[in-house]
C-alpha cells in the first residue's frame, strides 16, 4: 500500500552503539522529499538481549526498521519471513512491518553494493578481491556474486576467517581463493578491490597503489577519505565510497518502508554529505 503524504508512520534503526549513525539523516531526507510529512525516524540504542522485547512494544502505526550491529543475525528468528537475499548471507538489516502485523526481513546491503558500482559504470568485472572477512566481506561477496565471472581473491589474516570465506564462496556459488594479508599489495592491482576492514587496517597500503588503478569500494564513511581512498582517487582510480553504499542500502529500505519509489538519491547523499562535513 503506497504511503499518503498525512499518514502518522515511525521507522527506526535499531543496533549498539547507534549514536552515529546516519540512517535518521538519510530516511528523514528522503520523506522531506517525497513530502511525507507524517513520518518520523528515530534511533534507539538495543543490543540483543532487548530487541524482542522492543519489537513486542511496536504498535501498528510502525512501518518499517533498519537494523546494524549486533542485530543483524539476531532478529532473523523473530521474522515472520525473510528474503532469499537475506537467507544466502544469513543477516538481515531490514523490516518492514506490515499492516496485518507480519514482520518481513531483507537484506539491502547486497543490492545496495551492486546498486553503488553501478552508478559509477561497473556492471561487470571478471574477476576482484576483497581485503578482510569480517561480516561485511560475506556481504560483499554476495555482491560480487551478481556482478563478477570469475575468481574472488580474499586477503584474511587467520585460517578461521579464510574457512568462514571459502563456505561463504560454496553457499553463494563464487570461485574464491584464499590469500595471506601481507599479501594484501598485489589485490591492488585486482578490476575491483573491496575493502571491509576497520578504520586504519588499509593505511599501509596506499604506498602501493600502482600508477593506473582500477576501482575501489572502501566500505568506510567516517573518517573519509581512508589513506588507501586519497591515493587510489590521486593516482586516477574510480573510488566507490562507504557513505555510497549507506545511501543505495537506504534508498532500497525507504522504498520498501513507505511504497514510494523511486527515492531520492541525490538529496539523500547531499543530506549525508552535508551531517558528515559538520562532524
């Protein structure tokens, strides 16, 4: 049922720590845009020993709720139902509450990484590499799942994270193979590298970025650029960025939320451009 402009509706995100999170500037942009006045999104702090307890206190005037860590693979089990997107990496980010009380799973992660390189021209690649295998990484082999013919090279750094990764490649049908981390310089020279690693873990990287780089996906928004960031765009290479997937992810929830569609891409990154340059 698409959303009328008068309509009263809440949506959230839900995870800890939340206090920095973007998504109520994102989902607030967008219903200034679409002009539904009568929406709210808010930001409520819940591990997972209290998200049960939340989704029990949701009245029906709840559309919908976004979800980040640790609540991703927790809440699968208070779903009436989830997508096939969301099964194939086990984590859902994504609920839509519908009129006749169901609550419904997705994951917009995967579609949203397909969605940011495809706005800066990659449709296809023939092969890539992904540094890091933490939770993202699964994710972004998802991605990589749709969009890349042939082999997906992942830099880990524990034999644990490279057997979580080689299951991941069966389940989601990638040809990947496993590599050192002080390997890590040569995936740079990979047509799409992914990085999912925290903060700082890529800085020693940028030394060897090669002189014509491809195009990177660098997972992080804040602090931005990432020292691998500033090199690979100096030295000429496409750089997808973090606050480019957070966007594409949110456009696909405000869809799903409110029935409208298309979202508003451009006031949306604007809006979180803008709440980023004033931290």
């Amino acid at each position: 049922m698409t959303a009328r402009a008068t309509d009263a509706r809440r949506a959230a995100v839900l995870g800890s720590p939340i206090a920095h999170s973007l998504s109520p500037v994102l989902h607030r942009a967008a219903y200034r845009e679409l002009g539904l006045a009568g929406w709210s999104y808010d930001r409520f702090e819940i591990d997972e020993a209290g998200l049960a307890g939340f989704l029990g206190t949701l009245g029906p005037e709840w559309a919908g709720l976004s979800l980040t860590m640790p609540l991703k693979r927790a809440v699968i089990p208070l779903l009436d139902e989830i997508s096939e997107t969301a099964a194939s990496v086990e984590a859902v980010n994504t609920v839509v509450l519908t009129e006749d009380g169901r609550r419904l799973g997705d994951n917009t992660d995967i579609p949203g990484m397909v969605a940011a390189l495809r706005e800066r021209g990659i449709e296809q690649v023939d092969s890539a590499a992904i540094l890091g295998a933490g939770a993202t990484a699964s994710s972004a082999l998802a991605a990589l799942a749709r969009i890349c013919t042939g082999e997906v090279v992942v830099h880990v750094r524990s034999e644990a994270r490279a057997a979580e990764m080689r299951e991941w490649g069966k389940r989601l049908d990638v040809q990947v193979r496993i590599a050192d981390w002080a390997d890590a310089a040569s995936a740079l020279r990979a047509p799409l590298v992914v990085a999912t690693t925290p903060a700082g873990t890529t800085d020693a990287l940028a030394a060897a970025v090669p002189e014509r780089p491809t195009t990177l996906f660098d997972v992080l928004y804040d602090p931005w650029p990432t020292e691998l960031a500033a090199r690979w765009s100096a030295c000429g290479g496409a750089v997808v960025s973090g606050l480019d997937l957070l966007v594409h992810q949110a456009v696909l929830q405000v869809e799903q939320m409110t029935g409208r569609s298309p979202a508003p891409v451009a006031a949306m990154r604007k809006a979180g451009e803008q709440a980023l340059a004033a931290r």
